[in-house]
C-alpha cells in the first residue's frame, strides 16, 4: 500500500512539473486559475460572448435579428443538437442536422435536408443555448466544407427562442 | 475464469492497449491546453477557478500514467491513476448524458468535428475501467521495467 502510494506521488510529481513548463513555454498557455463566466448569466446576451467564436466565423444573430429572419420562410433553421432534444422540442419548422451524434446519423439526416438547400440557400444554425457550441461548429462546417455561403448563428438557441415564446413544436420532422 | 483473468499475456495486452489510449489522448490536450481548457468548461460540472489547472494537468498525468504503463514502470501506480480518472470521466459523461447537455467531449481530439454520443463515450469507458480493474488485481509484472528492478 505503502509502495503503490509512493508511485502514484511520484507520477503526480512529475506531471507537475511537465505541466508547469509545458504552461509556461506553449504557445497555447492558459491563466493559472480561469476566469470563465458562470453559466446562470448564459441566458443573457449581454454578458455572454461565444468563447470559440473567431473573428472569421460565421455571423452572430440576437434573438431579435434571428425572429426577424424567422419571418422569410425562404430562411432554413437547421437545429444541431442530439434526436431526443430535438423531438422534445424544436423551432417550428427547423430541420435537424444533430453535428455531435454518430456519422451515419449525421448522414441519414443530412440526406434529408440536401435536396432542400443550394450553396446560396440562407441557412440560421442553433443548438441548446449559448452554453453549447454545435451551432457554431455546424455552421463553420456548412461554410467551410459544403460550401454554403450565407450561413449565420443564432447563438442564444433553443432556451431563448423557447423563452421567448416564439414559434416551436415538438416530435420528429 | 481466474486463470484467464490472470493470465500474464492478457495483462501484457490490457497494459499496452490503455498505455497507448492514454498517451495518443493526452498529445492533442497538451499541445492545445487552451481549447482543452475550454472543453472543460463546456462540460458545466467545475467551477470556473479548477477549470485551467485541469487543463494544465490532467493531460499530462494522462501521459506518464501511459507511458509508465508501457514501458512497465510503477505499473500499479500508473494503473491506480487511470483507473481514477476513467472513474472521473464515467462521472462526468454520465452527468453530462443526464443533463442532455451537448457537448464536445474533448476525449481524444479537440477538433471541432470529434463525434460519439455519450452513451457510446460512456461505454467505451466503462471496457477501458474493466482493462485497467484487471491490470490492477490480477497484473503481473510480466515485461516490466519495475520487475527486473526489484529483482
């Protein structure tokens, strides 16, 4: 018992020390202690920014610019979160791309939408809330792999559109 | 049963398999520390103060707990620690999977297009936990650093 603690100290000890110099030499070294935002501001756009979102990423929409586009049914709301999220309740009329679940799902769904979308076509991603980030990677991957070229993020999701009582409904497409 | 369960070659197997899962893991966190840092947090269970110094850390822990388990030095050390964290990411998928919160796992990539759910995540935890239980009480030093030092 002795001898098994003796090597798990020994192994914590020079992981220390690897991680402080590997903190204090890479070029993608972080603060020592985080300063990350507390998730229950996450319902507010003011104090919430999108902390992978890069200067080149697709635009950010607000719950008032994404309602508005809602307006144009040319405008495809594609919801990226996992099946049972989405049948549990979705933006009325948002097809579901689910980015994070297995390949061939991801495919089956995708082979669904394609026929309804054109490289030109307008499409508004979003995910649970701005707590998650599959809208943003969904949207980068539209742009940047298929190649659509108005892609925007409504960053706030599904908990502000829901809040705010705008159109959803629930079950499968 | 407990013949094969501590069967020499078995352990040998099991050491390598979760030596080289750990390491490969470990190299995308500590070169990327920043986004595994944020995929930290994505997983809202650490307060915002732990969320870097996992980042900083864990990564390497993961690293010289693998290799310590190839190479056969402080096996049962190196064992213990992943054993623990396996244990920790079964919790914290778990957690994750009844909160239905979508996440990026950040287990092996950091790229934005890592895919598994989490029950799929969840269970290949759950068979790497049942290699490491079995190096850790049927393991024999076979082919071990560790064993040709205290002979």
């Amino acid at each position: 018992m002795k001898k098994l603690l003796k090597e798990i100290v020994i192994i914590l000890a020079i992981s220390l020390v690897a991680g402080i110099l590997n903190n204090t030499f890479s070029h993608n070294s972080v603060e020592w202690i985080g300063s990350w935002p507390s998730f229950a501001d996450s319902e507010n756009d003011s104090t919430w920014d999108c902390l992978s979102c890069e200067p080149t990423d697709p635009p950010l929409l607000s719950l008032a610019e994404a309602s508005a586009l809602y307006q144009n049914p040319e405008i495809i709301f594609i919801d990226a979160r996992y099946p049972d999220e989405y049948e549990a309740g979705h933006i009325k009329g948002a097809y579901l791309l689910s980015f994070d679940a297995e390949e061939e799902v991801f495919d089956s769904q995708w082979a669904a939408i394609k026929p309804l979308v054109d490289s030109s076509s307008q499409i508004v991603t979003y995910c649970s809330g701005a707590d998650c980030e599959s809208s943003l990677f969904l949207a980068r991957y539209l742009r940047d792999d298929l190649g659509f070229k108005n892609v925007r993020i409504f960053f706030g999701g599904w908990r502000r559109w829901s809040k705010a009582g705008l159109p959803i409904e629930k079950g499968e497409e | 049963m407990k013949e094969l369960l501590s069967n020499k070659y078995l352990t040998l197997l099991f050491r390598m398999i979760l030596g080289v899962v750990f390491c490969y893991a470990a190299i995308d966190k500590i070169v990327h520390i920043d986004l595994f840092a944020r995929a930290i947090y994505y997983y809202h269970i650490l307060p915002g103060s732990l969320v870097n110094i996992l980042a900083i850390f864990m990564p390497m822990v993961e690293m010289f707990a693998g290799i310590c388990l190839i190479i056969g030095v402080w096996p049962r050390g190196a064992v213990t620690l992943i054993n623990a964290m396996l244990v920790m990411f079964l919790i914290a998928l778990t957690v994750v999977y009844a909160r239905g919160v979508d996440i990026n796992c950040g287990c092996f990539s950091l790229s934005s297009r890592a895919k598994g759910s989490a029950v799929t995540l969840i269970w290949r935890d759950i068979l790497l936990l049942l290699m490491g239980l079995q190096i850790f009480f049927f393991g024999k030093d076979f082919l071990s650093i560790h064993k040709l030092q205290t002979k």
